[in-house]
C-alpha cells in the first residue's frame, strides 16, 4: 500500500501488488532454510567435530575466562553471553547443547564441567539459573592457540563481533565424542571412541600416510561408547569405516546374581549407549502385562553416584534366568542397534566420509594449525630480537643516547637523531624512547644477551618447524601423544566378533527349571546351598577355602527338605528357593549359598543343626541334645507340616547334632565337655513320635555336657581340642589331637564312655570335638583352612598345639559327609576291636527322659 495526492490535494491509499511465482518463491525459501541448518546448526565441521553452537559455547566461556581453575558460573550466564554475541537462536537450543557437552554418558571426553543437576538418561536438566558450568580440561585444548593466529575468524551474525570459524582442535573431537544431528535432508550419527585409540591411529597415519583401513583399524578395532556395554559383530563396524555408512548391535553388560537368599536375578551394570534404565523398566513392565515374559518377580532401579548403573530384574523361583535373559535381550533396549552415518562439513560441503578420510581432513587441519603456529611465534619472536638487539646497541653507548634525549626538543627529534645516530629503525628508535631508566644497567645487559641468544634458538628451531615437513608431523604427533597421555582412558566397550544372534526365541515352557537331581549343603557358617547334578559328589577335594561342609543330603529341584535347629524345630523348604553353586568348587568346602537366617525366621539364638530329606530314609531321624538325650524320631512324623517341634527339651538343654539314619547300624557317638566318647548303634534307641523327650544317651559327670554328637563308622577319625573354660570364647588355639576311631571301644548306651583326650595343666575342658571319615579338615572362624596332625594320637593322649583356635572341623570327602558313618566311606579299614554292644550297659535303655 502507498499513499499518493490527487487533484483535490488530499491522500489516497494505492495498491500495488508484486506477482510472485509461488513454486520459485517455496524453492527459494526453502533452499535458504536448508542451507542455513546444514551449515549453521545441525551438521558438526569436520575439523573440530563440532556444530556451530558448541563451538561458539566454548569460545564464549574461553573469552570469558571460565576455565577449570577457576570457579563455576551460572549456565545462565554462559547462555546470554553466547546468544547476545554469536547465536541468536534461542537460549533452549544453547543450553541443551551446553548440558549435553557436561554429561559423562553422551560424550566420551565431556567438554565442560557441570555443577548440579544436568540430567540423566532418562530425565533432563534442572533449569539454567540453577546449574553452573566451567570449561573441562579437554576443552582447553580445543581452544588453545586461538590467540596466535592458529584459525581464521569471521564477523558474528550482527558484524560487530568476530568468532572463530573453526577451533585450534588439540584431539580428533568428531570421533573421540561423536555426533548427532538432524539437517534438511541429510543427517549424521557418528558414533564416539576412545581417546587413545585414535591418537594411536593418527600417529600411524602421519607416519605412514599411504596406511590402508587394515592398518588403521589395528589401532581403532571399533566404537568406545561412554556407557559401555558389548558391542555384538564387527561387520557393520568395518562397512562404516569403509564407506561411511553402517549399524552394529549394542548389549548391556549383565550378570547372574543371588539378590536376595531365595531369589537370584539378572543384575545390569551397563546399558546401551542413550538407553535409561527408566526405559528398560517400562518396557519390562509392558511385557510382563501383556504376558509376553513370565518369570520376572520384580525390577528395581539402583543406580547411584556410587555404584553406577546398576538394574536388577529378579527372578522368580523355578525360572531359568538364562533363558529369561536372552528373551530380554529379544524384546526390550537391552540389546539395540546403533546406525552410523558419517556426515560432516568439510570446506563448508556436507560429505559422508570413511575412517582414513575422517583422520585425514583432521590432521590436514592440525598441521594447518600447527604451521600458522609456528608462523605466529617466529613473527613475535623476530619482532622481540628486533628490540633486543636495538637495546644492545644502545646500551653500548647510553651515554650518548642520554644526551640525544636530554638535547632534542620532542620525542620526534629525538627518534630521528638517534636513527641517524645509531643506524636503528623506528620501531627500535621508539622502543628505547619508551625504556625506563632502571632498565638502563650492567645486569639489563646481560640478561638481554641470554634473551637474544634464546631468541635466535628459538627462531632456528621454529624455522627448522617450518623448513622441514617431516618435522611438522612428528611435532603434531607428539603433541597427539601428551594429549592422548593426559586425558586417555582405557576402553569400556568390549568388542565381540560374533554375529551376536544370542537373543533366544525360546517358549515361556523354556524358562522353567526342569526338576532334576540335587543336592542340599550346610556349612559350619550356617550357610545353605544347592547343587543341581545327576552325578555323585566329589569324593574328594582340594584344601578347602572356605568354611566346611558338614551336611549333604539329596533332593531334587523341586523338591522340599528339612532343617533341624537346636530348638529342636524342623522347618521345610523347598529345594529351588536355595541359590546354586558349582559342582566342582565345594568338593570340602562351600563357598556361596544363603545364610540360614536370612532363609529362615528363626527364634533368638537358633541355629542349623542338620538336614533332614523327609522321610525319604527308612530309619528316621536321630538327634542328640547337650544334657546327653537321644532321641530317633519315625519318620512318617517328618513330613506332615512346615514347622514343628521333633523333641522335647528340657530347660536349658538344646539339640547339639542330627543324623538322618540309613539304617539302624548306623553307630551313634557323643563328645562331652569332660573328655568322654561314648559309640552305640541305633538300633538300641527306640523310635519315638514328635511328642517323645528322647532316652539317656551318654551319662554326664557333674558340670559336663555333650558338645558333638554325630554318626561314627569304621576307617573314621576322631578330632579332639582342648582348652582352659576360663579363657574368651575363640580366643584359645588348644591342643588338637587326631586319632583313628577303632582307638575307642563302645560301650553300652546311656553309660559314660572311654576317656578321648588327656589334659594338660591349665586345661579342664574341651573346645570342640568331632568324629567323621578321613581325610579330616578344620577352618578358622574367617574360613582359613588350618592343618590337622596326622591320624596318630592315642585314645587317652594330650594333643599338639594348633596354629590358630578351630572353629569346625569336617572331611574333605563330601560323599563321606552325604553318607556318614556308611563302612565302604574312603579310608575306612576293618576293625576286629571285638563286639561293640559289651561294656557297662548299666542305665535303662528304656527309660524316658
């Protein structure tokens, strides 16, 4: 619209209207928009790697001084600084950039050092005026030498500024830290890698510029992504090095754990590169709604500072967590693919680029600036020798120089006078007008001498930079290096050749746990575990390791079995809720497995005793308590409820030991506190219901108390410590002795015994005794093993000193400790010592206790 007069001398509006051709007006446009987010936003250059706005944040906190040995500033700060200046683009698109730069999961080397809350995986950043930032040290070396004409600058986007148009760029950022961006078009996804991997690479390719991709992928096998994980086939890895294009699968780092004491679970510790664990529990949780995955109990996010990511999915029991993993693996992010496309600016075009080109438009760049550099400082220093020898010169003579001064009536006088005089230049001339007089002495002499002569060092060596190509490289190579030395870290991506087709397509039958033979083990630290196998035990073992075995029963996987405490309670659990342990690793030992009190309520001061398969053996049960009772139990009374009580126990009496009979030739035997064995069968003790309190087993001496009671059998030993009762429990070593079972004579139940071990002076009681099947082992109360004497010891004999207190003693033949007192057990001997049932039988039999 316009306004014109007409004839009458008032105003009119006139319209005048442009026809355009919207067709041409749409291209135009959107030619310029396209152009304008290729090269000004989206795509990093590939020099430095980086798009324009990270790189203005840098130069914006470099001019501002923000660097790490200062302290932080608002992100806010930064944010105006950089969009008032050089990026009107709107402070959102600047701070996410900033924040992205600080996180340790999105950049393998991060380039700024946040302070607060910049986010996670799964969840942004708090808000600009709430975070402070600071340069990191990596980025001090993208911008170092800005200020020695190292790059070209050109006007900000008003023409009042200048920025750099690209940074100095000590390390190779588009590979050390990747890209990602969107353009029109077009778009770039380049994954990060390590640090010192790629130096390595450069280094080789400055020496060996003909190198080909094998050489070069010698030192850069693949992707080190900042999360970690396993990277799954290197076949699509070597198509994006080859031609800039390519996708390879990343898998989290997991593990099988015991999580809880009757549940294991899959535990990860790493996931793929920008997945959250936020993520993986969503995606589990849609699975296990739409009953796609059975199996999963629960899923809980503990990641923290301290421990790093750490996702535990449990298990429910019967599922193998195997198989439930590899499903996993199918259906959520825990195994995603990452595609590569290798796009960037190189001399202001957009390119798709393999591994050597990406390298070489780098070093290209580096050894630019390295030669400007060079240039930069050789300028200044034949600048300052310029001076310095005008100083000389006039120092030789300053007298006179004095009175040229002190005789002209200006300073333009005086500079010309002393031209003339001194045959110097202008800029010599004004520089010793410019002197003061203190620097007129004997020592300024000898210090500007040192200076020229470190000046023209200096410029032969900057000149031999410049004069000599093969110098320039090996410079910018050993720069590389002192990078590569100060901030490298080593890998955390593990690279796995195989095509990574592991995630199964298993049926939910699958999953289950088929039910199997097993084995239940207790150990003297109150540990329970399992072992799943369809062969025997180990009949023999290595020097154990770990605290001992002193029960094994079988079971199968779901099967059920029972704990005998020293309450004299039986409790049933089923097998699959213990955790398993390898077959191999516990042949006397136990290492693993579920403390007791963690699988059981048990009441104050309860403990395992033994273990019971209920009912499984055709002569029940037989216990032992500390006042000398013992009692065997039927055992169609062992299987009919969950918790129940086998005997009855006096006041301050406890079960001391269980055996679960194979028959009732199974010999019986007490260890008292006084030094007593007394060894009977079974079969003299009378089978009783739950409500029984037992029969005499051993007769006590007065204060005495039985301390073992277990099965005994021909070829077994029988260990013996002896102490004083008035030293700290577990503190005393003792006197052990070790010898053969046939030694002791039996002697009819419910009489004292024989005599097993004699005391020396200071010692009334003992700390321990034990009969099993050799070879026998003991274990400290850390779990130490402790060696044993040999199996010499007399009946009534004194012990040895022992190296440290026993707190266990059982056989390092765990098919011994499933059998006992079985005759055919390893090591066992014939023993023609006479009938067993003869001696003093003196008590009833019968009578109840």
């Amino acid at each position: 619209m316009a306004s014109e007069q007409n004839g009458n001398g008032t105003d009119e509006e006139v319209e005048r209207i442009i026809d355009v051709d919207v067709t041409a007006e749409m291209e135009a446009s959107f030619l310029e928009y396209a152009y304008s987010v290729i090269y000004s936003r989206a795509l990093p250059d590939a020099r430095d790697g980086l798009k324009p706005v990270q790189r203005r944040i840098l130069y914006s906190m470099d001019q501002m001084g923000i660097r790490p040995d200062r302290g932080h500033v608002k992100c806010a700060r930064v944010v105006g600084q950089v969009m008032g200046v050089l990026h009107p683009h709107g402070d959102t698109a600047i701070y996410d950039a900033l924040v992205r730069t600080a996180q340790p999961w999105s950049m393998r080397l991060p380039l700024v050092d946040g302070h607060g809350n910049f986010g996670s995986l799964d969840a942004g950043p708090a808000a600009m005026r709430y975070t402070e930032c600071r340069m990191a040290e990596p980025a001090v070396a993208m911008t170092a030498g800005l200020d020695e004409d190292t790059v070209d600058f050109k006007p900000n986007y008003d023409g009042r500024e200048v920025e750099p148009s690209v940074l100095p760029a000590a390390f190779p950022n588009l590979l050390v830290n990747g890209a990602t961006g969107i353009a029109v078009g077009m778009a770039t996804n380049i994954a990060p890698h390590n640090l010192v991997e790629v130096v390595q690479a450069c280094r080789h390719l400055l020496k060996h510029p003909d190198a080909d991709l094998a050489a070069i992928t010698r030192f850069i096998p693949g992707p080190d992504l900042p999360t970690g994980g396993k990277i799954i086939g290197l076949d699509g890895i070597q198509d994006a090095y080859a031609t800039g294009r390519g996708s390879f699968k990343i898998r989290a780092t997991t593990r099988i754990e015991q999580v809880q004491p009757r549940r294991k679970g899959i535990v990860v510790t790493e996931l793929p590169y920008t997945i959250g664990p936020e993520k993986i529990i969503e995606q589990i949780k849609a699975l296990v709604q739409a009953k796609k995955v059975t199996g999963i109990a629960d899923v809980k996010d503990l990641t923290d500072l301290a421990q790093g990511t750490r996702l535990v999915i449990e298990v429910k029991n019967g599922i193998n967590p195997d198989a439930l993993l590899q499903q996993l693996l199918k259906l959520t992010k825990l195994e995603d693919s990452f595609s590569i496309n290798s796009v960037a600016l190189v001399e202001g075009q957009p390119r798709t680029m393999g591994l050597i080109e990406m390298l070489q438009v780098y070093l290209d760049h580096r050894l630019e600036v390295t030669e400007r550099r060079t240039r930069f400082r050789l300028g200044k220093a034949n600048a300052r020798l310029h001076l310095v020898e005008g100083l000389l010169l006039a120092i030789v003579d300053i007298d006179d120089v004095i009175a040229i001064v002190r005789t002209s009536d200006d300073a333009a006088e005086a500079r010309a006078r002393l031209i003339e005089a001194f045959d110097l230049t202008e800029t010599q001339a004004n520089h010793i007008l410019d002197m003061q007089l203190r620097q007129l002495t004997r020592l300024s002499s000898i210090r500007l001498e040192a200076e020229r002569d470190e000046l023209l060092n200096t410029i032969a060596e900057l000149n031999k930079i410049l004069d000599d190509e093969s110098v320039l490289r090996d410079l910018v190579a050993d720069e590389l290096a002192e990078v590569a030395k100060k901030f490298g870290t080593p890998r955390r991506t593990v690279l796995l050749e195989s095509s990574g087709v592991a995630a199964s397509t298993a049926a939910p039958a699958d999953l289950e746990i088929p039910d199997g033979p097993s084995w239940v083990l207790l150990s003297s630290a109150g540990l329970l575990a399992r072992v799943d196998t369809h062969e025997a035990l180990p009949s023999t073992g290595p020097r154990a390791s770990h605290d001992v075995v002193t029960a094994a029963i079988r079971s199968t996987t779901r099967g059920q079995f029972g704990v005998l405490t020293n309450q004299g309670r039986l409790l049933k659990m089923s097998t699959i809720d213990l955790p398993t342990v390898p077959l191999t690793a516990h042949a006397g030992s136990l290492k693993g497995g579920s403390r007791a009190k963690e699988l059981f309520a048990f009441n104050k001061d309860e403990r395992v005793v033994g273990l019971t398969s209920l009912g499984e053996s055709a002569a029940g049960l037989a216990l032992g308590t500390a006042q000398g009772v013992v009692k065997r139990v039927n055992p169609e009374f062992l299987a009919s409820k969950d918790d129940w009580d086998v005997i009855r126990l006096e006041p301050r009496d406890e079960v001391i030991g269980a055996v679960e009979l194979v028959d009732e030739s199974v010999e019986l035997a007490f260890i008292t506190s006084d030094a007593q064995l007394l060894h009977f069968p079974a079969e003299v003790v009378r089978p009783q219901g739950r409500s029984g309190g037992g029969v005499a087993g051993i007769r006590l001496a007065a204060g005495a108390s039985a301390i073992w009671f277990g099965p005994a059998g021909e070829g077994d030993v029988v260990v013996t410590v002896s102490g004083s009762s008035g030293a700290l429990a577990g503190t005393q070593a003792g006197q052990v002795k070790v010898a053969p079972f046939s030694e002791y004579p039996g002697k009819g139940r419910g009489t004292g015994g024989v005599r097993c071990h004699k005391f020396l002076k200071g010692e009334d009681v003992l700390l321990l005794g034990w009969v099993g099947a050799q070879p026998a082992v003991a274990a400290a109360a850390s779990g130490s093993p402790i060696d044993l004497p040999p199996a010499t010891g007399k009946r009534d004999g004194s012990g040895t000193p022992s190296p440290m207190p026993i707190a266990a003693v059982s056989t390092r033949s765990i098919a011994a400790v499933a059998h006992p007192g079985a005759s055919d057990a390893p090591g066992a001997e014939s023993d023609d010592g006479g009938d067993p049932h003869d001696g003093d039988a003196t008590a009833d039999q019968d009578t109840l206790l």
